[in-house]
C-alpha cells in the first residue's frame, strides 16, 4: 500500500458525531487536515472513508504512514 506524505508528527484528535461519514486524507496534501479538500487530484492517492458509529473523540493519523488507516497506530515514533 503506498503512504502518503507526513502532513504531521502526531495525531489529530477530533470528536466525531454517530452518523457522520468523514473522509481522511491519504495523501496528506489537504490543508484541511485529517480530512480531504481535493488536493489528491492528479495523484494515485483517494481520501479514505469513515462513518461514525458512535459520538466520540477518535485519533486520526496524520504521519500517513499508519497501517491502521484512518487511524493513528504511533508510525510517526518510527521515523
């Protein structure tokens, strides 16, 4: 699976609500980090899906190097 490129050294903590569908950034060009604003046009990348199951703070990578996409799995200690 190709990786995106660091858009930081941590996670985003974001409160989701139940319902909501979320798209992360894969390619970690957005300016609108975790999520995606269209900046992957052009590239092999494609924003990643989400739909919250549940209200609840959730911890979205955003080295891009996580093997538990969307989510932060500590790949940006790894550098």
């Amino acid at each position: 699976m190709k990786k995106g490129q660091r858009a930081g050294d941590g996670a985003f903590a974001v409160e989701v609500e139940q319902g909501k569908s979320y798209f992360w950034c894969s390619c970690g060009k957005s300016s609108k980090q975790p999520f995606c604003d269209g900046s992957h046009k052009g590239t092999d990348f494609t924003p990643l899906a989400y739909k919250a199951e549940e209200s609840k703070k959730l911890f979205f990578c955003a080295c891009k190097q996580t093997d538990n996409q969307p989510f932060c799995d500590g790949s940006h200690n790894k550098k």
